[in-house]
C-alpha cells in the first residue's frame, strides 16, 4: 500500500546548506511550512518557541553580525574567514530561525518545552520536503552565542537558538545515509 506522508517520511534527506539554491519556498508555501511548523505537541500549550523568517535582506543583516562578531573576537582573522562568516546565513534562499522561549519556571518541565521546539523544527523540514524543496538543520556556533541570540531579539534568560533551518531547492538529489537497523534501536519490552 502506498502512501504519501509516510513516503515523504521515510524519503527525507538533509541537504547541505551550500547545495540549497533558488527556488526557495514561495509565500504560500512559507505559509504552509509555517503553519505546519507551528502545530506540534505543546504540553501545557505554552507555545515556548519562535520562528523567525530570514529572506536575503534579513540573511544580509544577520550576517554582517556574525562577520563583526567574528572579527572582533579573532582580530588575526583574514578576509576570507571573515567573508566566509559573512556568507554563513546567506547560503540558502531561506532561512528560519527558531529559538526555544521556555516558560521557568513552570509546572511543565523545561525539557517537556524544547522537545516541543524540536518538533517545530522537524515538521519545518518535513512540510518543506512536503512541497519539493529540501533543507538543513543547523546550529553551528552561532546558536550557542549569546549576542547572536540578542541581535535577534531575543532577550528572554533561558531563550536559545535551537536551530537555523536552511530552505531551497536540493541542486541534485542527496544520496541516502545508512540508517539504524531497526532492532539496535527498538525492542519489545515484554
Ligand atoms: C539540533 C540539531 C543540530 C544540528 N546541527 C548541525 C550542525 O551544526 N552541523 C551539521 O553538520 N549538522 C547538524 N545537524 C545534523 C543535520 O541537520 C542532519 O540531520 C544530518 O546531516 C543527517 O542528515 P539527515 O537529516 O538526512 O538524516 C544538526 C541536527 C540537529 C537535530
């Protein structure tokens, strides 16, 4: 029997962030990616995260920022290290940003709240994939930054950058990865 979702389940691949290029998701299918992205599992509906929607203008912005960070904090930095950083956020037609708002504290535990974050990010890939196009989850060091974070608005005590999720179109068709044998991860318990 076949059938779609779990076909788009079972076929969706990451695909690097400098293989995403143009087309990005048009409007109407941010608009799907973000709708689906936001109906996740939510304990407590708390919604404890955000999304930001990065075109080029905000890419650009956000890049200059991390050049600037960069350089300040390797002064013997050299202008392709830099540019490199530059380019960081600008290397795929879209970019969301989704950054974990947990409510502390709170009778929900806070690692119930950032699974629920984590779901968000899942579904922005699957919804993407959903609609032809491909992306890459991402942290990298920017996430962990504090002033990245900051210059991004968020400026709540325990927010984070849980993730960058690159969007485009694949430029080929990723090649699978071996994935786990289903019995070295899943038992019965009897
Ligand atoms: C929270 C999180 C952060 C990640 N950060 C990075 C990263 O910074 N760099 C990287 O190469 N892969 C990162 N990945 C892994 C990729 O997004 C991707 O899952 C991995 O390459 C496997 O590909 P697949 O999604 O096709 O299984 C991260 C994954 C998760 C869940």
């Amino acid at each position: 029997m076949t059938n779609a979702t779990l076909d788009l389940l079972h076929t969706r691949r990451s695909v690097k962030a400098t293989d995403l290029v143009e087309p990005g998701p048009d409007a109407s299918a941010v608009d799907a990616i973000l709708r689906a992205a936001t109906r996740v599992p939510d304990h407590g509906k708390l919604t404890p995260w955000h999304v930001q929607v990065l075109h080029k203008p905000g890419q650009a912005r956000l890049g200059g920022f991390l050049a600037e960070l960069f350089a300040k904090e390797i002064p013997d930095a050299n202008d392709k290290q830099i540019a490199f950083e530059r380019d960081r956020p600008q290397r795929a037609p879209l970019l969301l940003v989704v950054t974990s708002k947990p409510r502390i504290p709170h009778k929900i535990p806070e690692m119930e709240q950032l699974l629920s974050v984590g779901a968000v990010c899942t579904n922005i890939l699957i919804a993407a994939h959903a609609q032809g196009y491909a992306g890459q989850w991402l942290t990298e060091w920017p996430a962990y930054r504090p002033e990245v974070r900051t210059f991004l608005g968020h400026a709540g005590e325990h927010d984070r950058i849980v993730g960058f999720l690159y969007l485009g179109t694949a430029r080929e068709a990723p090649q699978e990865r071996a994935r786990p044998v289903l019995d070295d991860v899943v038992s019965e318990f009897r």
